[in-house]
C-alpha cells in the first residue's frame, strides 16, 4: 500500500520556487503511436510559467487518489533482468535522462503498447530530493541521510497542437515509501479506473 503521506511530502515539493526537478524528457506521439518529435532541456532553464505548467503535469500523477489511482506495484527479481521494464527505468534514473538512446527505446515502447484515439505526449521528469531527517514529532531534526533520486512520467492526450491535457496515466519510479526509495517497487496511475493502461504500458 501507498502511504498518501509520503506522496505529499513529494508534491509539496512541486512548485516553481521549491522544486529540485532536473530534467525533463518525452515525445510527442501520433494516435497511431509514432514518434513525431522528441525534446530534453535541462529544467532550470524553463521560464516560470513552462516550470509551473509541466510541474501541473508531474503533480497530477502523486496528488492522485492513493490506492485507487495510484497503485503500487512489485517488480520480481525474474522480472528485473536485461530487456525488462525495471531495467529499463533504472537505466533511465541513472543517466538523468540524458541518454537520448534510452529515452527513444521509452517512447517506442509507449507507442507499442499504448492505446490512444489521437495524438498524445509522453513526458518524463527527473528529480533528486535530500530527504530530511524529522524527529517523531515530524519536525526538521537536521540534515538529509539520503537522496531520493526518482522519476516521473506522465501521459497526456494532446489539448491543442503540441498542447498537453491532464495525465491519462503515469508512474512514479523507484517507489517512495516510509520516506525511503523502495527500488523494486513503483506506483502507477490510472485516471480512468474504467478503462485502466498503465499497467499495461509501464510493467
């Protein structure tokens, strides 16, 4: 189960003034699930309104219903060998979605499995956050112990051209849980718990 808690912690952190994100990656898709056209810049280099307005996107993903729409799920160790998911976005996390290869290989995969009437973006984010040490009382007691380093991905039906809407679906990977990463765990969201894809597109 998904502590709501520790996804607040997360999307508290979710605003133009407070927030560490990175990088952001993704493509843009047609409904027939080709590429066509890919970005990846360095966050801070945004103006405040693109921050505010991809930070909207990533946030929608967390500040979701917790274990109804966003679900967690385990990754088996026969599931996290070479050419598995796992792998996939553990590569992913670790280059901070600077490599451009790992990203296209992503966005193939998306446009293999997603089901979509139109076009669409996929958008990736990447964050390190230094978890604070609180005492009991959930105050600040000093200094983090350990960096959280994580990432985000969100699929949006396109509203305008190049224009995303609100997430269909995402994932938070690897898992943030008891304020700690749990690196064979992730979260998937759903915002349509009728016709749910992204368990299909994510493991």
């Amino acid at each position: 189960m998904i502590d709501r808690e520790d996804m607040m912690e997360l999307t508290r952190r979710m605003t133009v003034a407070r927030t560490s994100v990175t990088r952001i990656a993704g493509c843009y898709m047609g409904a027939d699930g080709e590429i066509d056209g890919t970005f990846n810049v360095n966050f801070l280099k945004l103006s405040p309104a693109e921050k505010g307005k991809n930070l909207a996107i990533a946030k929608a993903v967390l500040f979701s219903r917790t274990n109804e729409q966003l679900k967690d799920y385990s990754f088996p160790e026969e599931k996290t060998g070479p050419g598995s998911m796992w792998r996939l976005f553990a590569a992913m996390k670790e280059c901070g979605l600077k490599n451009d290869a790992l990203m296209e290989t992503f966005y193939e995969l998306a446009g293999e499995r997603y089901e979509s009437r139109g076009p669409y973006a996929v958008f990736v984010f990447h964050d390190r956050y230094d978890v604070p040490v609180k005492a009991a009382d959930k105050e600040r007691l000093r200094e983090s112990e350990e960096v959280y380093e994580y990432l985000i991905g969100a699929v949006c039906p396109l509203v305008g051209e190049y224009e995303p809407g609100m997430p269909e679906c995402g994932f938070l990977f690897p898992l943030f849980s008891q304020r700690s990463a749990d690196l064979y765990k992730m979260a998937v969201f759903d915002a349509d718990l009728t016709h749910p894809k992204g368990e299909r597109l994510f493991l």
